[in-house]
C-alpha cells in the first residue's frame, strides 16, 4: 500500500517538473526564443533534474524500506558509472565472503549439525572411556548397560559400534566389504530416526543373543544394491556367513551415529557375536562400543558428567580386574575424540581464521577504494549537501551504495559457496572410509551469509561514508571539484589501510612459504623404507570364514606362490602399513631386566610381519637374523626390535637373546633394524616392535607386499590371479602402488601448502591493487603540483622518485610490521612445519622481496601517469 | 556572468518559507509562478533555486500549512497549483512578525555609528 503510494508521489513529483519546464519554456518561446533553445535553457534554468526530485522526496520521507529501496536504485546507477570499480569490490567480496560462507557450511556440517535425519543432534553428548594412560577409549557393553541403568541425566542412551564386513546380497557370489553399525536396540527410538520403508528394529526385538537376525539398510545401500526395490523387505543378506532379514529402509541422509562415516547399515547389538565374531558381550575389557547419550530436556551437561563419574568410580571399585583407574569423558558430539570431526577441528580451526583474513582484507581493499572514489565524488557530495541533504541522509546514502556492493558480493559468494562446499574432500585423508557428511547449502547458511554480508557493508563502508560526508563544502564547490585534495585525515586512513593489507599479505606469504618448504622437505626425506616399484594388496579372510590360523597358512602359501611369480622380486606382508591412516597395534610389554620409571610410557607400537619382510621394505637389518620359516607355533617366540628401541633398552649391549613379555607370552628379541617413519613425516624416532605372521595368529586381516622392478599396478592381476587360485572366494578389498598410497600420506603438508599458497597469493594481490588505488589517486590529485614542479625545472626522474618514495615508504613499513606479525604467528604452524624452522631467514627474505618487487610495480605504474604529466596543461587549469 | 551571480543573495534559511506563504496570499499559484513572482518583485535580485523551492513547497503541503490541486493555467497547461489554508495564513502571520522584528534589530545595529 505504502509503496503504492510512493510511486504516486513520484508520479506527481514528476508531472510538477515537467509542467515547471513546460511553462518556463513557453515563456521563453513567447519572449521569442527559438523553440530548442527555449528548451535547453528551461532545463538548464531549472538545475539538476533528478537531484531536485531527490531532495523533494526526501521531505515525505516515507518508511524505512523506502527509503533503503530508493537509495539501493540511487547507488545501483552510481556503481553502473563505475563498471571497474564495481567489478574490482565485488570478485573480491565475493572471495571473502564466499569463503566464508563455504567454511562456515563445513562447520555446519561437521560440527554443528553433523549427523543428518537425526532429531535435536544438539541434545546428544559422547560419553568415552578414560584409559589409565590417559587415551580415550570405546568402553564395553556391561559398561554401557550401567550408564544406561544408573543414570538420570539421559532421555536414553545407545551403544555403537563401527564394523566393516562383507556382505553378499541373496544370489550373489562374491563377498563385497561395507561399512555398517551394531547397534543397541534403542538405537532408533533415541536418535529420532523413523523408516523410510518397512520398519526400524526397537527394544522388543532384543529377544536374546543371536536370536534376532535383523538388518536396516541405508538409503543409498538400498538404491544401489537392490535398485531401490520395494519387495527388498523380507529378503536375506548374508554377512560373515550368516543371514540376516532385511526389514526397513532407513531415511535418505540418515548415515548413522559416527559422524563423517556412512554406515550403509544396522545390526541389532544383539546379534554382535554373529557380525563380529570374537568380541564378548559380557567381559568389560576389551572395549568396542561408543556410547552416545540424549539428555533430558532439563539435564546439563555437567549433571550428566558428574552422574556419569560417580557410576564409573562405582564400577572402578566393583570390577578392579578391568575397570581399575579406568575414567569416563562426557562432551558435545564435536567434541568427540572419534569421528571425522576429531580430525578436521584443528583444520577448520585454521581456515575459519584463514577466510576471515581474507575478508579483512578484502574489506580493507574495498574501503580504500571507496576512499579514493570519495575525492572524485567530493562535489557530488557537497552538492547534494548544500541541496539540503543532511548528513545522517548522506552517510545512510553512501552506505547503502556499500550494502549493494556487499550484497553483489554475498550473492557471488554463495554460489562460490554451493560449488566449494564438496572441496571438503580435499582436506579428508583418502583413507578406505566411505565419508558421509550433510555438505550443502542450506537456510542457516544463506542466513548466516546475509548477516555476514550486511556486517561487511558496515565494516568496508562506515569510515568511508563518515569520511565522504563530511565534505569541506565550500572548498569543493569553489574549485569545481577539480583539484579538490583528500584531506590529511582520510589519507591517513587510506594509507593505513594499505599497510595492514601488506601487512596481512606478508604473514600469509610466509606462512606459505613455510608450508612450502615443508612440503617439498617431506616429499624429498625417506621415511626409511622404499615405496617405489611395491604393490600392496590389503586382505581381510574373516568374512571367509577363516580362523587367524587358517588366515596365517593361507598368507603363507600366498607368499611363496608369489615369490614363484615371473617380474617378482620380493614378497612378503604386514598387518599394518606404516605412515598409512588405518590402524596401529601398540602392546605395554614388560622388558627382561628392565624397570620402567614411574611417568614412563610404556606403550610400544607394534607391526606383525611375515618373512623377508625387511628385505621387501629395504630397511636394513643390523644385528641378528631376520624371521624365518623356523619360527612357527611350536618354536620359541621371537621378535624383532627397531634401534630406538634397542637404545633405550638395552644401551651398550647386544639386545639379541633379551627376552620381553607381552599377552602373557615371553619373545626373545632376534635382530634389530633400522628405524623408519612409522606414522608421520616429522615423528621423532620412537621404540617399535616387529612380531613374525607365522607366530601370531590373532587376526585374519594381512596387506600383501609385492615388490618389482617395473610399474607394480603390472602386477595386479598376476597377485589376484594367485588368491584366487588358492581360494576363488577370498576377499580382496584393495589394491594399490605403495608409493602412491605414501604420497597420499603427505596430504596434510600438500594441503597446508596449495591452501596458504593460494591465499598468499589472493593476499599479494589484493594488498597490490590497495597500493596501486592509493597511488594512482594521489597522482591524479597532484597533477597540478607535478605540473608546477615540472615548469620549475624538476626532470621525470624527480617526479619518479617522488611517487615511488611515497609508495615505498607504506610498502617497507607493511613489510618491517608483516614479518613482525609473521614471527609472530608462524609459531602456531610449528606442527605443520617439517625440516624447516618458524623463523626460517630465506622465507622471510623472499617474502619481503616478492612484496617490494610487487610494490614497485604497482608505484611505477601510476609514477609513470606522473611523469606523462604535461606541465602546460596541468598548469592550464588553474 | 560574475556581476549577475554578486547581485545575487542566498535566502536565509526558513526566509523562503516566508517569501512562498506571501505570494500565494494573493492566490493559487504554482511552483513556476511562484519563483517568477519573487524574482519580479525583488527586483530581479532573489532567484529561487528549484532544489530549495520544491523541497519546501512539499515542507509547507506536509505541514498543512498549503494545500495543492492540479489545475489549468490560463495558457490551457496543466499545473499544480498551491494555495494558502487557514493554518498557513496563521504562520505567515507569525513568521512575518518574527522576520519585522529581525530586520528592526538588524537594522538598528547597522545604523548605530561605528566607535573606535
């Protein structure tokens, strides 16, 4: 309605000028001018047009909106006038709040929300295990029943635990492995989470163990597999060869509790012996179940914590064998030391502080060229102001013109956004783990976009427009706006502006230079065994259904049919792939006639290896022997040390024949081997252990190492052809070149480096644009002063150096405070450094180089517009 | 062009209002009348600019100090003509007195002889 009538006024307002200048004009007509004249002159009798209505309008003042609508129009056809100055502010408003608003959308589904379908995820904390030694842990079933029972504080509570088996749907002959959940009953009712299709399993099915073989499937399991088929409810899917009934489909999205990884389905808890055979449900050690709790609506989390500590100092003293000294750690899902957001936190930390650097800058860089603008604009401004417009009217008027570049800029930036969101990936290990995460744009992101945007509109666009609306009136109507001169204080500001930005640029320069460095340092160090020219063939045979005894003689023969294998020059295998993301086994050994000190660690990392495991790696054997076809079940135990170990066991002795106990077994130590990198590149040497395959038959799980002397992918079907042909149905989950698998294993230094590399650069670019608008301002506004130093006999080297000692003075104090800042804050990457100090001097120096050489360019292009000066006309002005 | 511009004296603030609720005493007028009828009668020495002359013709209607209708000016043009409303005509009065009363002030400070 309102609106409506605005346009009425407008429509008035604008038939009263027309009829002003119709009259005037046929006045003119009847003194007798000449028709066009009479016209021409009427108008320009009359003044600036839209500027009178303007100032009209403004006396109706109207709402709010209106008025914010009006003046959008008003700025809209001003940023029309100034398609390089638009674009410029927009594409790097855009980058900042874009990125902005990708992270942010990370966060969101990392953090904040991270668990899809499931209702109030809020309300949800982690409740883990505290190990003697301080590790959080997964705590065991009887432990889960008692926090169930016992507490308060929860709404309920569910037990989860991560299994990876192989399915085979009811008419198919290979195995596949997936990635599913045991769960407890409850599972469902407690998350929120309904079906889909069919039905979810609830707490009536617990009819006893084993006895209720039941499955839900995922979403996507259920699309993929069986073509999202209805009739799939009742059918059978065999797993670890037993059968089990699919009975519901659970909600596309929904991808079960552990954040970050896809669960394709859910097995009722009471079935774990069946899908994972080997863990009791009974014993309180070992533990295998993650414990999610829902609190009360009027539950806090320090109740359930403190509920939860007092339980677990009841169950330390009633079960001392197993739960002695063993804590108990309540926390917000995010918080969560399992899970995928365990490992991002610490880099979405650094990117949340990364894109909100970026935005600074971009902010700054906008703001200085609104600045410059302002000289330009100053009779503009003073015109409108002596039109009666009063300030608060000017600054909200400049502002908007801000609000529309920034709102240009979020709405670039959201759709940079809805196209970044999956560059998640990049920053995920590519470990063997399905990843499912809630990645997208929705409303909560566009809300906090808009917000952000409206907040940057301010943050560039406040001090120019108190700056621009105080223009000096009478100067900049006098001089015509010719010659009008920034005025001290707004230069200053432009200048200090110019300098954070060189200041930012300089510290995520060095920072990437460091990174840099550090990555080219890990890529050229040796993690101590050679990768180049291995195929690695990861196996597991439980789904098999082989025993660790019968897996152990399968491996055996494997290897020795592959060693027959034409191009093979060496095989053997380990159960873990050292530098690789998955898995680790460590022990807390008791060392013959060595007394460990109260505070010492006792847990040593641990590898089980088959034989001429070393000479495969090329880790050279020091002492003693390698493990050999000797060493069976029945022979004396053995096992291998690294010299780290050695060292700090056996100092000045032959470790060979010292003997340790672990599992309530002794080892006699047979050789000793040189270390290597057992988990990353920039690991200080640490004490390892080697046990032999033939010896240790507790797992069905081996990866196959093959090495030749070619390209190792020639291998792989020579490898599956020789598994196959012991066991036509055993499983092989992948296969792949070690070196590259290792150079995966680098990630994190790749990642750091590309990333800061990149934002470096934006930084640089964005600081070089600041200086360029600053100087190329100033010299177009000293032309008249370069003109008259000219015709007093100043030759262009003069006016060179005059310009570029200007800009050189920002551009050094950028660079002198940015390497302060950068020592500063490069002590916080000191764990993403490898080989190269915080303080490295050639970093720094070629930062401050790489920064003055760009500074020089953007001074010499405007210094060189100074020197083109014509002294004649420049002086022809006044 | 410069002598034109120094005959030339910028209305007060608030005069202009003044200057507007007199002319239209005489009648219905519209904005174009209105700033012929101050320049011809201040001898060609004020010049209404239209960005001050609008705004306040507006001012004065939302103050309902005038009121305004679109009529035909007797050349046959549509115009949008402002007339006085009793509250306006009670304005002027105030404002006229309080503008005799200034310019008695200003004057008998002008005419007292200069000491020093």
């Amino acid at each position: 309605m309102s609106i409506f009538h605005r346009s009425q006024h407008d429509r008035d307002l604008d038939a009263e000028v027309q009829s002003h200048l119709q009259m005037a004009a046929q006045d003119r007509l009847e003194r007798g001018e000449p028709a066009h004249d009479a016209r021409d002159a009427a108008l320009r009798e009359f003044g600036n047009v839209s500027l009178v209505k303007e100032a009209t309008r403004e006396i109706w003042g109207g709402s709010t909106t209106e008025r914010l609508l009006q003046d959008l129009r008003f700025g809209a056809r001003t940023l029309r006038k100034t398609p390089g100055f638009t674009l410029v502010a927009v594409l790097s408003l855009a980058l900042g709040i874009g990125g902005n608003a990708t992270v942010f959308s990370w966060v969101q589904a990392v953090l904040l929300h991270p668990l899809a379908g499931v209702s109030q995820s809020d309300r949800l904390v982690a409740i883990e295990s505290v190990m003697p030694d301080g590790e959080y842990h997964t705590s065991s079933y009887p432990d889960y029943k008692d926090f169930r029972d016992q507490s308060h504080a929860f709404s309920g509570m569910v037990g989860v635990e991560l299994v990876n088996t192989d399915l085979r749907l009811q008419n198919e002959t290979h195995f596949q492995r997936d990635w599913g959940e045991i769960v407890t009953e409850n599972f469902f009712d407690v998350l929120g989470v309904h079906a889909a299709l069919g039905r979810m399993f609830g707490p009536a099915d617990a009819h006893g163990l084993n006895s209720d073989p039941l499955v839900v499937l995922s979403y996507g399991f259920w699309q993929r597999r069986f073509a999202g088929d209805p009739t799939v409810i009742g059918k059978t899917i065999e797993m670890d060869r037993h059968s089990f009934t699919v009975i519901g489909i659970a909600p596309r999205g929904f991808t079960g509790a552990i954040v970050g990884i896809a669960a394709e389905y859910w097995v009722p808890m009471m079935m774990q012996p069946a899908a994972l055979p080997g863990e009791s449900m009974e014993e309180r050690s070992p533990t295998f179940i993650h414990i999610i709790g829902r609190l009360k609506p009027d539950a806090s989390l320090q109740q359930a914590s403190s509920e939860l500590h007092t339980i677990s100092a009841r169950l330390q003293s009633q079960y001392p064998a197993n739960s002695k000294n063993v804590g108990v750690y309540v926390c917000p899902l995010w918080e969560a030391h399992y899970g995928l957001q365990a490992f991002l936190l610490p880099v979405l930390s650094f990117l949340m502080i990364v894109v909100a650097l970026v935005l600074l800058i971009a902010c700054a860089n906008v703001a200085n060229l609104l600045l410059a603008r302002a000289t330009v604009r100053e009779r503009e401004i003073a015109v409108r102001a002596a039109l009666g417009a009063s300030r608060s009217r000017l600054v909200r008027q400049l502002l908007s013109e801000s609000l529309l570049l920034a709102l240009l800029g979020g709405g670039l930036g959201i759709l940079l956004a809805y196209s970044a969101t999956n560059w998640l990936m990049f920053f995920l290990p590519p470990a063997h783990l399905p990843i499912g995460l809630p990645l997208g744009i929705d409303g909560r992101i566009v809300a906090f976009t808009v917000v952000l945007t409206v907040l940057t509109a301010f943050v560039f666009g406040l001090a120019p427009a108190l700056q621009t609306s105080r223009p000096n009136m009478n100067r900049a109507l006098q001089e015509g706006g010719r010659t009008a001169s920034a005025s001290a204080g707004r230069r200053r500001l432009r200048n200090l502006l110019v300098v954070s930005e060189t200041v930012l640029a300089v510290m995520l320069l060095v920072g990437a230079g460091l990174l840099v460095r550090s990555f080219r340092a890990a890529e050229a160090s040796s993690p101590g065994f050679n990768p180049s020219n291995v195929l690695l063939t990861a196996m597991d045979l439980r789904g098999n259904g082989y025993t660790g005894a019968q897996a152990a003689a399968f491996y055996d023969r494997l290897i020795q049919q592959l060693r027959t294998v034409p191009g093979v020059q060496a095989a053997s295998l380990e159960r873990w792939v050292p530098m690789w993301f998955t898995g680790r086994g460590y022990t807390r050994p008791t060392i013959e006639g060595y007394t460990f000190r109260r505070e010492e660690d006792r847990a040593i990392d641990y590898n089980v290896v088959g034989q001429e495991y070393f000479s495969t790696m090329e880790i050279p054997l020091l002492r003693g022997r390698d493990f050999s076809q000797r060493d069976s079940r029945d022979s004396q135990l053995v096992c291998i040390v690294n010299e780290s170990m050695a060292k700090r066991f056996w100092p000045g002795q032959d470790p060979i024949g010292h003997r340790l106990n672990s599992w309530d077994r002794w080892w006699t130590v047979v050789g000793v081997v040189k270390d290597i990198k057992y988990h990353s590149m920039n690991e200080r040497p640490e004490s390892f252990l080697y046990f032999p395959f033939s010896q240790d038959t507790s797992g069905t799980d081996a990866n196959i190492l093959v090495r030749t002397a070619g390209d190792p992918m020639q291998l792989l079907s020579a490898v599956r052809a020789q598994v196959h042909a012991i066991d036509a149905g055993a499983t092989i989950i992948d296969s792949d070149d070690l070196s590259g698998l290792l150079s995966v294993s680098l990630f994190t230094y790749r990642v750091a480096a590309t990333l800061s590399s990149i934002l470096g650069l934006l930084g640089l670019l964005l600081a070089s644009i600041g200086l360029y608008g600053v100087l190329s301002y100033s010299v177009s506004q000293r032309r008249q002063e370069i003109g008259i130093r000219m015709a007093l006999g100043a030759n262009r080297k003069d006016v060179l150096r005059l310009v570029v000692s200007a800009g050189l003075k920002l551009t050094l104090l950028g660079i002198a405070a940015g390497i302060f800042a950068a020592l500063i804050f490069s002590t916080a990457l000191r764990s993403l450094l490898f080989g190269v100090r915080s303080t490295d001097p050639a970093t720094l120096v070629a930062v401050a180089v790489l920064l003055l050489c760009v500074g020089l360019i953007a001074c010499y292009l405007p210094a060189r517009r100074a020197m083109a000066v014509d002294p004649i006309v420049a002086l022809r002005h006044e | 062009m410069k002598s034109q511009y120094q005959n030339r004296i910028e209305l007060l603030q608030g005069t202009l209002d003044l200057l507007i609720l007199q002319t239209l005493l005489w009648g219905p007028q519209h904005g174009y009348g209105i700033s012929q009828v101050i320049r011809t009668q201040s001898g060609e020495v004020l010049q209404v600019d239209t960005g001050s002359l609008y705004p306040a013709l507006h001012r004065l209607e939302k103050q309902k100090w005038i009121k305004s209708e679109w009529k035909l000016t007797e050349k046959n043009q549509e115009a949008k003509f402002y007339q006085l409303t009793a509250a306006g005509r009670k304005q002027l009065a105030e404002e006229r007195s309080r503008w005799e009363q200034l310019s008695d002030a200003i004057g008998a400070v002008l005419k007292n002889p200069v000491i020093g």
